[in-house]
C-alpha cells in the first residue's frame, strides 16, 4: 500500500517539517518555494554570500539545500562557478506535462481493473461545487484542488515511484499553472474539464477520464509557449505575480 501522507508546504517529495529555522530543511524548503514561483532572474547565478544573508543561515545547510535542489532539478550547476536559476522552457514543461499524463492514464486503468477506486471522493467533492462560480473561484484554491485530484488519482497506481513524480510534477508545474489559471477566459475552460474529469471517476468511466486528460494535455500544449514567454517577462521583474495571494495557501 502507497504511504498517504500529506507534504507540508506541497513542495514534491520534500518533507518540510517544523524544524529549527536555520535548519537544512527550513533552507532549503524556503528557497524550493522562491525557486517553484521562478524568483530569480533567467540564468542568474545564485551567489552563496547574498542568500545566507536573504534566508538568515549559514554557508554549509544553504550549499546542501542548493546541491539537493540541484538533484530535483530547480537549480542547475557548473564546475567551479557556482549555481544557477533555471529558465522557464515550454520545452521541460511539455515533457513534465506529457509525463504527468501517462501516469495518470495507468493509474485511471489500474483503478478501472479494480472492484472500486479509492480515496478519491474528496478530491472529486472539492471540484463539483466549483461549476457555477469558475469566474469567482479562488486560484489558489482551484491550483490546490487540481493537484490533490491528479495525486489522489496516481495512488491508484499502487507505485509509489509513480507518485513521487505527481508531487514532482506538480512543484515544478506549479508556476505555469497559475499563469494560466490567471487568464479570465482560461478559468472556466479549466475547471469545467476538471469537473467533468471528476465526474468521470465518479462513475468509474476510465474510458472518458482518459480522453478527458488528453484533451486537457492538448491545450496545455498548445499554451506553454505564450506561458514560458509570460514567466520569462516576469521573472525578469517586468512584471509581478501576486505573491500575497501565493502565500496565504499551504501549497505554497
């Protein structure tokens, strides 16, 4: 049986419990999240002096936290320079995007070969009631219900390997979610197919649940150029997220 613990903070497989706060996992916990909203300039390099300074630490937990960020794949590193912010790719998205899907589909035909899925009722009750106020609905709270429905959906897989990578997929998927989720015309679009995903599951129809996914992969797709270029620019600082409403939510 897969392990159903809930992470704090939401950061993938990271486990950021309450430690002291110059602790390696307060380190790097904080640092994964300015990493996740793409904090940092493209390509910028992340100079150890000026983040012991911004994250109150010391030299030896913050250059463990970079090297374990770097394994995750939010940092990147070179030889005798340092470490460096990544840039936004369409290109990482889609294979993170494509990915995510086809663990998705072999969960939903895991759970259809079942006698009955389960775990899945609360996640699919924190999407129905959002229909009939998509243009209202709290982002963070639609980004939230979205990613607790596809890792509920990749227990069914019984591997815990495959759920590692939703909780992945979803930290390093986070940003372009809510750039899109930002886009009046796009909200309503998103949660009616989640909607009616949930609905799918509800009625053990693998079949729909499937081309459900597929045709929201296709969308995603086809928008991560424009969302890549859109969180490039703000990155750069051209232009700003609303970060106090990222950080009123536990994803974050």
């Amino acid at each position: 049986m897969i392990e159903r613990h809930v992470l704090d903070g939401n950061l993938g497989t990271a486990t950021c419990g309450p430690s002291n706060v110059k602790s390696l996992n307060s380190v790097y916990c904080r640092l994964k999240k300015m990493l996740i909203h793409y904090e940092f300039r493209p390509g910028q390099q992340l100079h150890i002096a000026e983040l012991v300074e911004t994250l109150s630490t010391s030299t030896t937990p913050l250059r463990e936290a970079l090297m374990r960020l770097q394994a995750e794949r939010f940092v990147t590193a070179t030889p005798n320079k340092g470490f460096f912010a990544k840039t936004l790719s369409s290109m990482e998205m889609r294979a993170w995007y494509e990915a995510a899907f086809l663990v998705l589909k072999y969960s939903i035909q895991c759970a259809s070969r079942a006698d009955r899925p389960w775990g899945i009722a609360g996640s699919i009750s924190a999407w129905l009631p959002l229909r009939p106020f998509a243009r209202d609905a709290d982002l963070i709270e639609i980004c939230a219900a979205k990613e607790s429905l596809y890792e509920d959906i990749s227990r069914w897989s019984n591997n815990q390997i495959m759920l590692d990578h939703i909780r992945d997929f979803n930290a390093h998927s986070r940003f372009v979610r809510m750039l899109d989720l930002e886009i009046p015309e796009n909200i309503e679009a998103i949660t009616d197919d989640m909607t009616e995903l949930s609905m799918a599951l509800r009625d053990l129809d693998a079949e729909s649940a499937i081309a459900n996914l597929e045709g929201q992969l296709e969308k995603k797709l086809g928008r991560l150029d424009l969302l890549a270029k859109e969180g490039t620019v703000r990155s750069l600082g051209f232009a700003s997220i609303p970060h106090q409403s990222f950080n009123r939510h536990p994803l974050i």
